[in-house]
C-alpha cells in the first residue's frame, strides 16, 4: 500500500470517528432533563442494587420507572406526561456500522465495508421511529373498601387506549399503599392496546388496620423499537380503611356511683319502672303516682330502676409470648389487641363508663380510668406510643427464669394500681399458660373479668397443636368464672360477642 492510499484510510477512519460522535452527542441531545435525571437514579440504584423486575411483563421494568416519574411530572408544563429516550447511552447501531465501515478500509474489503450499511440501518431505524403519544385513562376497582384486619381484597385496575394511535408497548406499575402486603399478582403490568382497547389485571392485598390510600398509577408507553417512550400518572383515588368493629361487650354489673348504662337491682333516677313506695315530704311532684291518688287518695312515689356506669380497667397482653401471627405479612395477635382496645375504650367512654388501659408488657404503659373525649384521645395516645416494632430474643433457661420473675413484678404493680372496684377486659392470644393465671388471678382478687382472644394459632400442623393448648386453657378460664370471648380475625368482631353473649345468658 502506497503512503497516499494509507492517508486516504486514515482520513476515512477519522471521518467516521467524527460521524460517531456527532451521532453520540445527537442522541444525547435528544434526552429531556427529566430523562437525564432517571439515567442518574438508574446509576445510583445499580450501584446500591436497588430496582427491580415485573413477574407480569415480557421484558424488563424497572422499579425506579415510579420514582423517575415524579421528577418527570415536575417538568411538564403543558400535560402530565414526558418524553425519555431509552437504550444505552452510546449508539449500538453506529458503532457497530463504523467499526465495520474501518475494517473494510484497512483491509481494503468492500464486502466488510458494506456490512456497516446493517448497523446503519439499526440506527435509522431507532431513530426514524417517534415517541408514542397516547391518550390513556385508567380506573381501579376494589372489592372491599372497609374490610376486617387480616382479609385479603382484590383490586383490579383497569386501562383503556383513548386515542387513534396504536400504543406497542404499555407498561403500568399501580400505587399499592405502602404497608399493604401483596399477596397474591403483581401491580405491575405490560400489554399492548390499539386504539378503543382496554386491558384489566387484578392483584389481592392483605388489609391492616387503619386507614391507606393508593397512590398515583404510573403508566409507561414506548415506541416499537424501544429507543423512546412517554411516562404518564393517573390520580386514581381510593382508600381502604380496615376497622375491627368492636360490638358492645356486655359488661357485668359491678358498677360506680355515676350515670350509666347499666341496669341495677336498686331504685332510683331511671326511666323504667322499678316499684312504688310510700311518699316522703321530701319526694318531688313529678314521681308522684297520680294516678293511683286520683283512685284511693293515698300518696305512693314511683321508683325507676337506676342505670349506673361501669369503671374498666382495659388490659393488652404485650408479653413476648403474645407476638404470634398465624402466618408471614398478618398482624400479630398484639396488634390486634391493641386496635381492639382503641375501639372498644371509645364505645365504652360513649356510653359514659370510666376507662382506664394497660400495656402488660414490654414496654409497659398505666393509664388511670377517666371519661370524656379527653380520655379517648389519651387512650389512643397512649397506644399509639407502647406500639413499638417486637425484637426477638435469644431464649435460654436462665433467661426465660428472669422474664417470668419480671412478668409476676408487674402484675403485681399494676394490681396495686387498678381501682378495687374496676372490672377487667383482658385482650390476649391466650398463647401460653400464664395469660390464662393472669386472667384468672385478676378474677381472684375481686375484679369482675372478661377476656376477649383472638384466635392466631394458624392451620399448620404445629398451629392445630397450638390451637388445642389454647382451647384448654380458654375452657380452664372459664371454669373460674371469667367471661370468654373467642375471636377469630376472620369474622367479624361483633359476631364472637353476640354468640359469647348468648352462651353468658344461657
């Protein structure tokens, strides 16, 4: 090869290094700012190995195509959508054209060079192809807005193409509430829709107490070559709120001095009749029976039958030993007790009895009986606080000595806190031996008790052994005089005590 040809291949090959990155700084040039900053979250999560894949789509989704929308939402001044090109940051299509285009040069070989008209065409074709530009709305369906803890609801979501154009590939991430667990599909989803189409999927989640809204539906579309696509979020509103729907337990009739509404055998203010008695002096006008005056002019004073309130001591079992869920994803049984003892320290204080809460248990937690709204926002303060996440421990023999030595010194400090004349309700998984001595002594030093369970003890042959522990311990329970409400988190609270009700009265 003569010195002229070689220049000549050098200068071709520094032509088509130039073309390359005139075609790399094109394509990057295309990028919007948005995309610029989902390219760096990209890198961050890919260092930090965050992100993830849909089980749902034919191809890969990443986790962070959610939290790149809400930059790229910020920066749309005229719709909610943006524009991102995808791929690699350097062109595939070029540098495999101008790698082959410089073989053919130095090796002097057309058919090599001509090879380079492949990648070439790769390139025209990514770039020939426009971001798609969709009119998208979606709607999400759920089948039970207020379900009990514990239940499992479908949600189906629901997007239908709008438009006149074709969208290739649409890839849809729903906003699940953060503390809902799915359990069954994926909120994610890929599909095609021409246009007038619609495509459903449906995902199940399981309900936790309190209230959870869902977020913003991301939708992604993307061109048929795959090199742009537009992001979109949908505001769908919708709430769950999960209530255990306490019903009203009946309460023995230990009662205080003040108003209330439980019926005594005494008379006095009421509005029922009681009896009638011989008339005082004293007596106001209004109880006089006039009636019985107009026909034997005798005077008589009527007596209603007095209604009184109640002063209860609310009790959560807290203990290590009543942190038993009956499978991975569910409230333990602490929770439960805890979220049942909000409920039912508010419908008490509404029928004007004086309640009072203890967290029995790490970590403790006494507040003294009062009434009143007041006393309702202390009660769930005061839960709020002791719900703190469980840390198990390592369990040895001189450990479980020391637990059982702390366990008796605060059932003895809270016993000698609790008004004498309080009656207990007891909130506990019954999961071990000493909740039911528990039960049975507050029974023992003169409180009229009543114990509410719920039943965590799980299907699972190691749960049916368990399930069995607790019966016999419930059935002991109730041999010494302790009302017992069984309580499964798959029915509906009120239903347990409507038939404990029925066995109390039977």
């Amino acid at each position: 090869m003569s010195l002229a040809s070689e220049i000549a291949v050098l200068l071709g090959f520094g032509v088509l290094v130039a073309v390359y990155y005139a075609a790399f700084d094109v394509t990057r040039a295309r990028a919007s700012p948005a995309s610029a900053r989902a390219a760096r979250k990209d890198a961050e999560a890919a260092e930090t190995g965050k992100g993830g894949t849909a089980e749902d789509a034919s191809d890969e989704m990443d986790a962070e195509d959610a939290d790149s929308a809400d930059d790229a939402a910020t920066d749309s001044d005229e719709d909610d959508s943006v524009v991102r090109t995808t791929g690699p940051r350097w062109a595939p299509g070029t540098t495999v054209g101008l790698l082959a285009g410089a073989a053919g040069l130095l090796t002097n070989n057309t058919t090599v060079f001509l090879a380079g008209v492949v990648g070439f065409a790769y390139t025209a074709y990514r770039s020939g192809t426009e971001p798609p530009d969709p009119d998208l709305s979606a709607e999400r369906e759920i089948d039970d807005r207020s379900p009990a803890p514990s239940r499992e609801i479908e949600v189906t979501l629901t997007v239908r193409n709008d438009g006149e154009t074709t969208v290739p590939d649409l890839r849809i991430v729903d906003g699940v509430p953060e503390k809902l667990a799915v359990t069954s599909g994926s909120p994610r989803f890929c599909t095609g829709l021409r246009p007038g189409e619609s495509a459903s999927f449906s995902y199940r989640v399981r309900a936790r107490r309190g209230t959870h809204e869902f977020g913003a539906t991301t939708l992604v579309a993307r061109n048929v070559s795959g090199s742009a696509e537009r992001r979109f979020r949908r505001e769908i509103p919708a709430t769950v709120t999960s209530e255990s729907r306490p019903g009203d337990v009946p309460l023995p009739a230990d009662t205080s001095s003040h108003p209330g509404h439980i019926t005594t055998d005494s008379g006095g203010e009421g509005v029922e009749f009681y009896a009638t008695r011989e008339h005082h002096p004293s007596d106001p006008p209004s109880r006089i029976d006039w009636k019985r005056y107009a026909r034997t002019r005798e005077l008589t004073t009527v007596e209603f039958r007095e209604t009184r309130a109640a002063t209860v001591m609310v009790v959560v079992d807290a203990r290590r030993a009543a942190h038993v869920a009956r499978r991975d994803g569910e409230p333990d049984a602490v929770a439960l007790c805890e979220y049942v003892a909000e409920r039912l320290a508010g419908s008490l204080l509404r029928r004007n009895d004086r309640v009072g809460l203890a967290v029995y248990g790490p970590p403790e937690a006494y507040l003294a009986p009062g009434g009143g709204d007041e006393q309702s926002a202390r009660v769930r303060a005061t839960l709020r606080d002791a719900d703190t996440p469980f840390e198990p421990q390592p369990v040895g023999l001189f450990r479980e000595r020391r637990r059982s030595r702390t366990n008796e010194t605060r059932f003895d400090t809270l016993r000698k806190r609790m008004p004498a004349a309080s009656q207990v309700i007891f909130l506990s998984p019954m999961a071990d031996d000493f909740a039911a001595d528990v039960a049975k002594r507050f029974r023992a030093y003169g409180h009229a008790v009543t114990v509410l369970s719920p039943d965590v003890s799980g299907d699972t042959p190691g749960g049916s052994v368990e399930g069995i522990e607790r019966a016999e311990r419930l059935s002991s329970v109730r041999e010494s005089d302790v009302r017992v409400v069984d309580w499964s988190p798959d029915e509906p609270l009120r239903n347990a005590v409507e038939a404990a009700t029925a066995r109390w009265s039977s």
